[in-house]
C-alpha cells in the first residue's frame, strides 16, 4: 500500500495545465485498480484452485507473476513517461491493464492465467508511476499536500475493498463467473478511464533517462529464474533443472549488476545506480523494505487458504473477518508520521517490535487451536497486526530514502519502489515452501489441522523476516544516535 515516486522534481519539468476534478479522479482510478488487484487475488485462491485445478505452485505464480512484472518495470513506466507523455502512457497502461484484465478473466488454465497476470503487472508498471508524477507536477503547495493524501486514502480503500468487495464478488457467484468477476470488473472501469484520461493535462520530461531494456530483461530473467526454482523446488522434490534455475538466476544477475556498474562508468544512466547500494545505510534501508514488504502478501495468501480452504468459510466471510485489519492498517498509517517525527527511528524500531508480536502472536494462536479454531477470534490479533504493519511500512519508505542526497532521490526512490515488489513476490515463494511443505507431511489429519499446522509453519518466515528488520531498524537507531552525538 506504500509506494514512492519515481520520477525527475518538478522544477526540471514543464508546467502543464492546471488539472480538474474529474482528472484527478481519473487518475486516482488508476492507483485503485492497480492496488486492488493485489489484494482481491487472495480472496479468489480457492476458488480459482477448485474451478482451474491449480496446484499449490501455481497459486503462488498467480500472485508473485503480477508482483515481480510489476516491480521489474516500474522504473521502465516512469522513465517512458518522463520521455514519451505521462497521460499518454497513463492512457496505454489502462488499456493494457483492461486488456490483460479480460485475459485473466477467461483464461481457460492455470498457466493461461499465470501469463495473463505478468502482461497485467507490466500494465501497472506503466501505469501506476504517471499517478504520482501527475500529481506532483500538476499540484503545489497545500492542493498537493491535499492530492496526495486522497491519493493514500485511495490506495487504503482499496485494500480493503480488495478484502471485503473482492469476497463478495466471488461469493455472489455473477453470471456464474465465480472468480473470474475480480477481474472482469476492471474491463469496463479500465476502458471508461482510459476514455476520460483527456482530462488529465499532459507533462513529459524530454531529457529524461532513456530506458535500459536489455538491464530490466536481465534483471527479470534473473528474479523469474529464482523464483521459478523456489516455487516449483518444493513440489517436485527439487529436481536438478530447479538447481540450474538458480545458478543460471546468480549468473544472470551477476551479469546485471557488471553491465549496471559499466553504464554507470561510460556515462549511462544506468537502470539501477549500483553506488547507492554501496552506501551503507541506504543498504540497510533496502534490505528493510525487502524484508517488511516480503511479509504482507505471504500473509493474506496463508490467511486465504487457512479460512476458506482449511475452515471452509466463503470468500465473503473471510474478507469480512481480515477488512478490521486493513482499517487498523489505516489508523496505524495515520498515527505514523507523528510518531516518527517526534522520536525518530525508535518509533519504527517500536512498531516493527509488535508486529513481530502480533505475528507471533496469530501464528501460535492458530497452531495452539488446530482444527478448534474459530476464524472469528482472530479479529482483535489482525487488528494489532494491521495497525502495527501500517505503523512500520509508511515510513519506512521514507526512512530509506532519507539516507541518500537530494540529487539521487530519483534513482533511489525507483530502486526502492522496485524492492517492494520483489519482496512481496519472494515473501510468497517462501511461505509457500513452508506451507506446501507441512501439507504435504501432513498425514492423515483433517483439511482444518493440516491447514491451521500449515499456516503457523508458513508464519514461521514472517516472524524472522520482521525479527531481522528490527534487528536492523535498531542498528540504524543507534548509528543515527552516534552521527548526532547522543
């Protein structure tokens, strides 16, 4: 739900003409549909799973497809932006993202729909990155201060409508759709806002970067080998082809990061400038983000499969039961930046703490209860969740960002923005080794136990991924301490 900008400051880009109502508008469409259709995926899994016969690795490319396509491509949207017209690749991302929207809604298999779910995560990337450049260059003051903070109040409702409109979607069965409704809804609100994006008014940076293609290639190469071998490891016993996918995902990443650093050295603008990461700091903050965001769609994917698979509840019941979590996920966003403001990183360390708890705390709840479990008395522990993972993630983006100077925001923000992505898309292949794992050992005991011994298993990773953070979140505390002589 968090992300950053990725574009040049405005002083460096033309002024365009002032924007309405219904351009803004328009424009919030874009980061809700983008938004929502990563959260509504998760209510869909068994649904999808019982009309596809999808196997539990294929669940898990359903999700992480979008997310890696997504992250891979966000620094390629917004530089084609910068360069070609920001509404008028806001205008091809809609249509791409309605296209590809209408693959998923009547892909006839498991993979079909794997593919179309990586067009749609590239349709985001286009998309997605204009929304918070148009804003910025078309605002100032106290209107973009305003434009922004609707702009997160969009993306907050739309994880919740992902969790409680997504449920009632598949559970209302429309025209006997079943799941296929999530995504067939964008079609008709993707082509009326591509219709009315004419009233977004048009900006481009001409002397942007261009774009590194054969890098982002590479680099998606590299991440969709790894997460192939991850995936598909588990299920199959990890075979050796899964073995060469990881070798051949290091080589090419290998080769990646030389080609970034020779681009850098002739001039280039490299797609990612591999001297940030070099700053240690700035590292740790990367490294932050990874480890956080890997977290919350490993977790609404458990969360899915234990309720409605495991407990056999409806999609609409089990978004019901999460939708407090989103709504404690705002409140905790909220209260935030205050915090932070007032007791620096000690804050973040603090909320990332009772997110660890409250982690731990739902994953010992449900392992303890096994098939006892009643999925209502997990509400009051995914509030505290909610509104601890608010608490952390909103200004974590900022907290990496500020480790580097004014000049390399750009590049810095793009690499960040890129790192939420492959987190949550390396979150969900870990959790589902672990939980296809205990399924598959699971034995003789009911679809409840095996799914609730699953779920507390597959936590297990959350739990450390936030320990590490912490971790992590501390030292930075003390490092700051130090640098300002405490």
């Amino acid at each position: 739900m968090t992300s950053t900008t990725l574009s040049r400051p405005p002083a460096a880009t033309a002024a365009p003409a002032a924007m309405g109502r219904l351009g803004l508008a328009v424009l919030l469409s874009g980061g809700f549909i983008t938004i929502f259709d990563l959260f509504v995926v998760n209510v869909a899994i068994p649904s999808m799973q019982a009309t596809l016969a999808a196997s539990f690795a294929q669940v898990g490319f359903i999700i992480a497809a979008y997310e890696l396509a997504y992250g891979v491509l966000l620094i390629a949207g917004s530089r084609l932006g910068d360069r070609h017209g920001r509404r008028r690749v806001f205008m091809l991302g809609m249509a791409g993202f309605a296209l590809a929207s209408a693959l998923c809604g009547v892909a006839p298999t498991a993979g079909t729909l794997i593919a179309a779910r990586i067009l749609q995560g590239m349709a985001a990337a286009m998309l997605f990155p204009q929304v918070y450049a148009l804003i910025r260059v078309s605002y100032g003051g106290y209107a973009r201060r305003r434009a922004f903070g609707l702009l997160g109040m969009t993306l907050g409702l739309a994880a919740i409508a992902g969790q409680v409109l997504g449920g009632w979607i598949v559970h209302a069965d429309l025209f006997g759709l079943a799941w296929r409704s999530i995504f067939l809804i964008n079609v008709p609100l993707g082509i009326l806002a591509w219709r009315l994006a004419r009233h977004i008014p048009e900006s481009r940076e001409p002397s942007g970067a261009d774009m590194d293609w054969p890098g982002a290639a590479l680099v998606g190469a590299g991440l969709a080998l790894l997460l192939l071998a991850l995936i598909e490891g588990p299920q199959r016993n990890w075979p050796a082809w899964t073995v060469v996918c990881c070798a051949a995902s290091a080589a090419a990443l290998v080769l990646f990061a030389r080609m970034q650093r020779h681009i850098g050295i002739r001039g280039g603008a490299p797609l990612v400038d591999l001297d940030l990461l070099t700053q240690p700091r700035f590292a740790a903050g990367c490294l932050l983000v990874m480890l956080v965001f890997s977290t919350a769609s490993a977790l609404f994917l458990c969360y899915a499969l234990l309720v409605q698979t495991g407990f056999g509840l409806d999609a609409l019941t089990a978004g019901l039961i999460f939708a407090p979590a989103s709504a404690g996920f705002v409140a905790g966003s909220m209260a935030a930046p205050r915090l932070v403001a007032r007791f620096g990183i000690p804050a973040i360390a603090l909320a990332a703490l009772l997110y660890g708890a409250a982690t731990a705390a739902l994953m010992l709840r449900v392992g303890a209860a096994g098939a006892g479990l009643d999925p209502w008395s997990l509400l009051p522990l995914l509030v505290w969740l909610g509104a601890a993972q608010g608490a952390v993630n909103t200004p974590l983006v900022n907290l990496a960002l500020g480790f580097v100077d004014d000049r390399q925001a750009g590049m810095a923000a793009g690499i960040v923005s890129t790192l939420q992505q492959i987190g949550a898309a390396l979150g969900v292949s870990a959790v589902g080794m672990l939980f296809g794992g205990t399924l598959q050992t699971c034995g003789g005991a009911g679809a409840a136990e095996c799914h609730a011994q699953a779920f507390a298993s597959a936590l297990q990773f959350n739990v450390a991924a936030i320990a590490a953070a912490t971790a992590l979140l501390w030292w930075l505390g003390r490092r700051a301490r130090r640098t300002q002589g405490l």
